[in-house]
C-alpha cells in the first residue's frame, strides 16, 4: 500500500524542481509583466501601479507600423521557407536513400554557428562594396549606388535564412512517415504522378508545413536581431522597439505593453492553431 | 548517391516520380538540393576564411592575403576573451542543471500517467513556442520588480530556463520505445528505487540526455535575444558580436566562432556514432 502511494506520487517529484523552475522565470515574470505595463512613472521617481490601460491603446498607435511590418516581414519570410523547403525536404525523404542523415546534418550547420554571426556574415558578404557587390560593381554588371543592406529584401532574406532549417525539418519528418505503400496503391489505382503528389503526398505532409510555420513564423515575426544587422531605418520590427524601449529609454511600462500585445497576438494565434491541428502533434511535429 | 542511380527500380522504395520523365525531375531536385546546401554553408565559408585575412586597417572587407596571425593573438581583446569565458561557463553549467531538471521531467511525462500532466505538457509547449524576446523581456520585468541586479547570475537563470523544457522533450521522445519491464526486474532483484535508476534506467535513458545536453548547450551558446534583456553589464560571445557590427567585427570573431564551430560538429557526429552504435 505504501509502495503504491510513492508510486502515484513519483511523477510530480520528478517534475517539481523543472515545473518550479518554469513556474517562478517564466509564468510569474509574464504575470509581472503585465502589471508592470499598467504602471506609470520613470526610472528616476519610480513606478507606482495606476492601472492605467491608455498605455495599450499608445502603444498600438505609436508602433501600429512596426507591428504590421513585423507581421508582414514574418509571413514573406515564412511562406519563402515553406517554397524554398518543401522540394529539398521531399527529394532528401524520397530519393536520398541512405544518406538522407547526411543531408540533414548539412541543414544542421548553420546551428553550430552563433546565430549573430551568421547574420553578422551576411551582412559582411552583401556589404556594398563586399565581396558579391563589390566585385559585380568593379565589373560594371551593377550601377555604383547598388545597395541591398538596409532594405526590406535584406533584413526579409536574413529571416528566411536563419529560419528555414525549422521549415524543412518538420516537413522533411511529416514526409517521411509516409508509407510507401500508399504511393504503391495510389499508382496501382493509375493515379499519374501529378496526382500521387498533389492528392496523397500534399496532404499527409500537411502537418509537418503546420509544424513548420509555427516554428519559422513565430521566431520570425519577432525577430530583432536580421532588422539591426542587414536592416536600416526603414525596416524597424517590434523587436527593436521592444528592445530599445526597454534597454535604452527605460520605458518599462510601454515595453511591457508592446511586448503582451505581441505575445498575445502570437499566443492566441498559435493556440487557435493547435487546438485547430491537436496540440499534441503540433508539439511533437515542433521538437522532434 | 551513387547508389541511387543504379539501384533497380523494382528494390527502390516506391517513390512519387519514379519512372519515366521522373530522372530529369529527380535529377534538377537532387541539383536543387546541393545549391540550397551551398546557400546554407555559405556565411559559414567566409566566416571561416576571413579568419585567415590579412586585412588591413579597421574593415575585414576583401581579402589580403592568408595569414595566421589572428589565430596566433586569438586572444588579443581581453573583453572578448572574457565574453568568449563567459559564454562557455554559463553554457557548462546551464547545460548541467537544465539537463538535470528537464531530465526529470522528460522521466515523468514519458513514464507516468498523471494528473496534471495535459498542465505540464501545455507549460512546456508554451515556453518552446513563446517569442524569446518575450522571454528575456518579462524575465527582466521580474528583476526590475524584485529589484535584482542583472549580471552573470540573471544570464544563468534565463539559459536554464529556456532549455528545461527542451531537454524534456528530447528525453521523453527517448523513451517511447522503453521497456519499463527491466525496472520491475531489477526491482524483483531487490534492487532500490535508486540503484534501478543507476544501473537500469539511466543507462537506458543516457543517449537521449546526452543529446538534450548537447541541444542545451547548443542553444545556451548561440543565446542571444534572451540573454541581451538579463545581461546587465556582463558581456557573452554573441553579445560582444552583436555590439561589435556597427564598428565592424575583429578577425579574432572569426577564428573563435570557427572553433566553436568544428568542436560542435565533432562533437555532434560522435553522440550520432554512439546513438548509431547503440540501436545496432
């Protein structure tokens, strides 16, 4: 009888310290968070709490801008991944035969660089007058004021590189659960070969594209990190807002709120996503 | 790859495309395939070549020539050395606690059914899927709230707490083909809780925790967006970097992501020669 209590009550020991853990830095500073952003005050005299919700509607209004570009810079850059991937993906599942790890681990290595400087290296490799454009400048194949650091293009192209390993990954798996013998069937029942890939192929891989743009538009959407190395001026994400309100002005309460709303945004979007798709196999898709 | 081309068709698992007009297909694909590899390893390739520019004045722009020079005053920059330190102690130690803790609890959902566990699981996804930058920023409201100052310290609690989960998932995935019959064997041995747990379970299980400790690690060094809002004045490797862009980055960057690199890759094809080795 004793035995079997310890029994029920060994699961909870082994997630107590982790479950605390996420419990106390990452549920309860959310929760701080938000009352954070319903204070006022400064640095200097203090904040008190005034649950004030104007901040909300400021916080809307000042970076509507930089909120809709993110969302639009996060779905180019998605959609750019799922097309750039999907055709890898399927060759490396279908035709690589046993050096499909090999092909993988190739994705993979970009991982083993800093994601910083990666980004970093980009920047040095499209510099205006680097190694690609400076080159094809002293050639005369581009006009001397060619540029494509401070752009869209480029901080759009930094995001769909430093993301697209989480694009083809889940695709790749989804791709490759799929038992052959239903393309066996398929091609028994005289399905010609658009048919087997838009009919069975498509759909049963569907998971891993959901998978997939979790993955890649999430981080994507939120990124600062492509806006401040490739970008300029004109393609500020919430991110840098985020950031420099909180690092540089010390605007605590504004921070906080341009933060929930961007957490809110992407939360509610994703749990409407996975209640819609399960959340079990979005998670498992999404760590596999 | 060679293999592919002359293995017979009837032996080759049926695949979309095969047969005729399916070889020019597969073939651009196959081609398609090696150019997007290209585009992936190509920032790693000037990376590790301009470690070996000798360049002159401020920019690392064009090439100069080969030297060995910035290997040789790898540690010339004491603030980037003392990042670079930084960086690896914090990943060693969150790595240690994370993968203990995430160990854990990975043991817990893939063995045990309970109450409570949909909670867990929800938890876990929530902080894979949240924003980091939502991460670092309420985890810095926290410290501002309790009036902690941020430093070594705060950087270590926000790696831990983003890998937890991670390493969770990574041993719960280990564990979906365990036979938990070995424990009720060694347990009818008379064996205690924790020696099943040291000379059954956890050799068992030891793969997976090695490679949710190297995705920790991993991830702790590459750590950027999380550890910027809970740094303080305390500097990591990519933080150094990132500051370091606008005035334009010292060839020394170069050399050590380059090491750091190749010891990631070695390390990471032995922990696949062990896995590999283990499921023979």
């Amino acid at each position: 009888m004793r035995r079997r209590r310890a029994g029920a009550l060994a699961p909870y020991f082994l997630v107590l310290p982790g479950g605390l853990w996420l419990a106390i830095f990452f549920v309860v500073p959310t929760a701080v968070m938000l009352s954070v952003s319903l204070q006022t005050g400064n640095v200097v005299d203090g904040f008190t709490q005034t649950f004030d919700f104007g901040v909300y509607a400021d916080a809307i209004t000042t970076y509507e801008t930089q909120f809709i570009r993110s969302l639009i810079f996060g779905l180019i850059a998605t959609v750019t991944t799922i097309l750039l991937a999907y055709p890898m993906a399927y060759w490396i599942a279908f035709h690589a035969g046993r050096n499909k790890s090999n092909y993988l681990f190739g994705v993979l290595l970009p991982f083993f660089v800093s994601f910083v400087i990666r980004t970093v290296s980009w920047k040095f490799l499209l510099a205006d007058d680097g190694i690609l454009l400076g080159n094809l400048k002293d050639a005369g194949l581009l006009p001397a004021d060619f540029h494509v650091l401070a752009t869209s293009f480029a901080v759009v192209a930094g995001l769909t590189y430093n993301f697209f390993p989480f694009m083809l990954l889940p695709i790749y798996v989804a791709l490759e659960r799929i038992d052959p013998r239903l393309l066996e069937a398929a091609d028994d029942l005289y399905a010609n070969r658009r048919g087997v890939l838009t009919r069975v192929v498509l759909p049963l891989s569907m998971p891993g594209v959901f998978a997939g743009f979790l993955l890649t538009f999430v981080p994507a959407t939120s990124d600062f990190v492509n806006a401040y190395v490739l970008g300029g001026t004109n393609t500020t994400m919430i991110g840098n807002i985020i950031q420099t309100t909180y690092l540089t002005n010390a605007d605590y309460p504004l921070a906080s709120a341009v933060s929930f709303i961007l957490m809110a945004v992407l939360l509610i979007g994703i749990f409407v996503y996975a209640r819609l798709l399960g959340t079990r196999d979005v998670l498992e898709m999404s760590t596999r | 790859m060679t293999s592919l081309d002359s293995a017979p068709p009837r032996l080759a698992p049926a695949r979309p495309g095969g047969g005729r007009g399916g070889r020019l297909g597969e073939r651009l694909l196959h081609a398609y395939t090696w150019l997007i590899l290209l585009w992936l390893v190509l920032p790693i390739i000037v990376m590790i070549v301009f470690g070996f520019n000798d360049r002159v004045g401020k920019r690392n722009n064009t090439w100069n020539g080969f030297t060995l020079r910035w290997w040789g005053e790898l540690f010339a920059i004491p603030d980037l050395t003392t990042a670079l330190v930084n960086s690896l102690t914090i990943a060693l130690l969150s790595t240690a606690v994370a993968t203990t803790l995430g160990t854990l609890m990975g043991l817990a959902l893939g063995r045990h059914t309970f109450r409570g566990r949909g909670g867990v699981e929800l938890l876990m996804f929530a902080n894979i899927a949240a924003p980091e930058v939502v991460l670092g920023a309420s985890l810095l409201s926290l410290f501002i709230t309790m009036g902690v100052p941020r430093g070594y310290l705060t950087i270590l609690i926000a790696h831990i707490m983003f890998n937890i989960s991670y390493v969770a998932v990574v041993v719960r995935a280990r564990l979906a083909g365990f036979d938990s019959s070995v424990e009720e064997a060694a347990r009818d041995l008379g064996a205690g809780p924790f020696t099943t747990f040291r000379l059954v379970t956890l050799p068992l299980i030891l793969p997976g925790v090695l490679s949710g400790a190297l995705l920790a690690f991993a991830m702790s060094i590459d750590e950027y967006v999380i550890t910027t809002f809970n740094a303080g004045s305390t500097l990591t490797f990519p933080l150094w970097v990132f500051g370091a862009t606008r005035v334009g980055v010292p060839p020394q960057v170069n050399v050590m992501a380059t090491i750091i690199f190749v010891v990631g890759v070695l390390l990471a094809l032995g922990n696949a020669l062990l896995l590999r080795r283990r499921q023979i």
